[in-house]
C-alpha cells in the first residue's frame, strides 16, 4: 500500500516530537518501518493520510467498544460544544456520569473524574497511601499502570526483590516502595503481605493484563488477593482502564465476581475523547480533598464535552443487553478461525481471549505473565503485523498488547479479518 503522506508526515514529526510520536508504541519500533498517520475513522475502519483503509482491531486502544464515529456519540459530543468545550466550574453532566458509573459498577459508591488512566492510577495510590498510613504497593510485573513513577518499575532478581528504576527519572527511594511479583503467582504474593504487611497501603493490578498481551487471571488469583487485603487492611485496587465497561457492564469485577476497594477507569468512559475517573467504597473515596486530607486537583477534570461522549458511550452499553453476548460471539468465531490456520501451517501459537480482548502470542507456551509472554517470536510476530497490515488490518503494533473487538465489525469484516490472516500465513 502506498504511504507517501504518512511517509512525509513521520519524516517531519521526527524533527519537532520525540521519536516522531506522542506515545511510544506507535512509532512501528517493535514491528519495523514507519508508522501510518491516520486522517479519520468510521465505523470499524480506518483512514490513513494515503487514503488506504484498515479494519482497526485496537480501537484507540480500546475505547471505541461502539466503533468510530458512532452517531449518537458524535451527537452528543456536537452538542456540548456549542456550550462551550470547558467550564472550569461543576457542570450537570458531570453528576449524570458519576452516577452511570455508580450504578454500573459494583465497587464504586463515590467517584472522582480526572483526565487520564495515568492521573486515575496515580490519585488511586495516592488514595491509598493517605487512607492507611502506609507507604509500600505491590504491583505486578507486565501489568502497565500508566507512566507514574510508582509503577515504571521493572523486576529485581525473583518476585520478592524491591524493584529498581525501570526509566531515568525514577528515584531509587520511589522505587524502594514499589514491590513486584508476577501476575497470577498467588504464592509470591503472599510472602511479599507476610513479611511486609505493616508497610503496604495497596495491591493494584489489572484483572486482566493487557500490556504484556491479553493475559486472564487464573482461577482463585483474583479472590486469593481480596482475601489477603482483606487480612491485612490493605487496599485493593483494579486498574480497569481497560477492562472497565469492555468485558461486561460491571467490567472484570462484575464478570469474575471479585470487588476491590478501589477502581481506577479510563478509556470507554470518554468515548474516545480523553479522561480517567477513580472510585470505590464511600469511606476511602471520603478522604479525597476536599472532603478528606488527600489533595488532588485538575483544571480540565470533568471536562463537559468527555463528559458528554462518554454519558452516550455508557448509556448504550447499559441499555442494550444484547452487547455483550454479541462480542463474546464475535471474539470467539474470529480466534477460532485465526486458530485453524495457525494449525494449518504448523506455527507455534497461544492466543488468550476473554469476551472483546484477545492476543495472538506466536509461542506454544501457555501464557499466564509475563515471563511466558516474553517466550514470542518477535521476529515472527513482525511479519505478520506487516503482511496483515498489506491486506488492510491494523493490528497492535507491538506483540505485548492486546486486541479490541468494536461493535462495528460485521460478517464481511470477520471474513475479510480470516483471508488476511490465511494469505499472511502463507507468506511467513
């Protein structure tokens, strides 16, 4: 496909952006060449500057669970604008939304909005600190938290090792704090509680990694770690950024049956455009400033027009029961049909789905952390995001995220999705 303007844009992003990009993995590194500039979107497709469109399997990373451009969305979002796109003061519609989320979702009873999952996850740290009184959190290796220096945070030698700064510019003191284990490793876990009990304010995980590929708890992790919060008063936090809204109304909480204390949400409660919102149980919530002693601020928090896109996004999502079933319907006929040619041409191969997410790992292992999806073929998966992306699929550019089912993605796209991936197969 021709790629011209994308070709000339990069060439000039270079020169004024770091790398190019406004967010690391967009910039093609993991998968080789220059990154495609998109100019519009609708529906399940997208538009780049070379006029070459893409069935988009991200969907801004998520959040477009709807597809691009949806009317009711767009509506909505028009008309807030005409009454102005900020207040910087309280406005009606943020009150419709705090109590969309409060009735959708079953662990929040207060919610604050802020501006992205990044300011969610680090107010929910912040939170937690100021709550209990202690410093230390444990968080996972893989999950991905957003760029707070609480969490770029890498894996000393084993599980039970204090992490060291993952990024220059993270202090060593912050990083003291900071405690790893690996995701769905109940035991390292445990241990970690036992001999630092007294210190740990939180436990902050994705019930569903998404950032080392789509990775699903195993049976009893999600419980094993409520219980071992609920033993030692520490606060768990789940980062539903991602999860929030996609895998069900409830998201992961409602569909695996486990409430954490505190709930961090982004991505769908915008309806693309961008926001983050924080929430869980009224006593916690109460220390929040300025009710409590815990300050957190943000001028465009609560902005009226994300307020509005996203009030159209959950309102849908609530009100049509038939949603859910149909991505669950759709997710699985796709891995299914992506697992036969997988086998056809003999490839080493795990893909983990759950409902609208899934991730296609070229490596025969079972991957439940991030050790295991660190065993890909990166080279492999390269080539085939580049021959998918020739016959106009946009997938993840990066073999460690995962994929995104929209509403919009009819028959004819599934069966375009399919061909693709069997003549990419056949080339590799």
């Amino acid at each position: 496909m021709k790629a011209k303007n994308s070709n000339s844009l990069f060439s000039r992003a270079v020169d004024i952006i770091p790398g190019g990009v406004n967010s690391p993995v967009r910039a093609f590194k993991a998968v080789g060449g220059d990154p495609l500039f998109i100019k519009s979107a609708r529906g399940a497709y997208l538009t780049d500057e070379d006029d070459n469109r893409y069935i988009d399997m991200i969907n801004s990373w998520g959040p477009m669970i709807l597809g691009h451009a949806k009317p009711e969305v767009e509506e909505a979002i028009m008309k807030a604008v005409r009454d102005s796109p900020s207040f910087g003061a309280p406005g009606r519609k943020e009150v419709e939304i705090a109590e969309l989320i409060v009735d959708m979702v079953p662990s929040v009873e207060k919610i604050r909005m802020v501006n992205s999952g990044t300011e969610a996850t680090m107010s929910a740290i912040r939170l937690a600190r100021g709550f209990t009184g202690r410093d230390k959190i444990i968080k996972f290796e893989g999950c991905y938290h957003g760029h707070g220096d609480s969490f770029l945070i890498a894996a000393g030698s084993g599980a039970a090792t204090m992490g060291t700064p993952d990024s220059p510019g993270v202090t060593k003191s912050t990083a003291g704090d900071t405690l790893l284990a690996s995701f769905n490793n109940l035991e390292a876990v445990s241990d970690l509680v036992q001999r630092h009990s007294k210190d740990l304010a939180a436990i902050i995980v994705e019930p569903v990694g998404g950032n080392m590929g789509c990775v699903l708890p195993e049976a009893g992790f999600l419980e094993g770690l409520r219980k071992l919060c609920d033993e030692n008063g520490i606060v768990l936090i789940f980062d539903e950024v991602m999860t929030g809204f996609r895998l069900a109304k409830g998201g992961a909480q409602e569909r695996f049956g486990v409430t954490p204390d505190l709930t961090t949400l982004g991505k769908i409660i915008g309806g693309g455009l961008p926001v983050g919102a924080y929430g869980g149980k009224r006593e916690i919530m109460d220390f929040v400033s300025p009710q409590g002693p815990v300050y957190q601020a943000g001028t465009l928090s609560g902005n009226p027009v994300a307020m509005a896109a996203g009030i159209a996004t959950l309102k849908v999502l609530q009100h049509d029961t038939s949603i859910y079933n149909h991505l669950e319907k759709v997710g699985s006929r796709i891995v299914e049909s992506l697992e036969q040619g997988l086998i056809k041409y003999n490839l080493p191969y795990t893909i983990n789905r759950i409902g609208s997410m899934f991730t296609l790992f070229f490596t025969d292992q079972k991957v439940i952390d991030f050790e295991t999806a660190k065993s890909c073929n990166l080279d492999l998966f390269g080539r085939y995001f580049r021959q998918m992306l020739d016959r106009g699929v946009y997938l993840a550019p990066s073999q460690f995220e995962s994929l995104f089912i929209s509403l919009a993605i009819n028959e004819s796209e599934i069966d375009h999705i399919i061909k693709a991936h069997e003549k990419s197969l056949e080339v590799l």
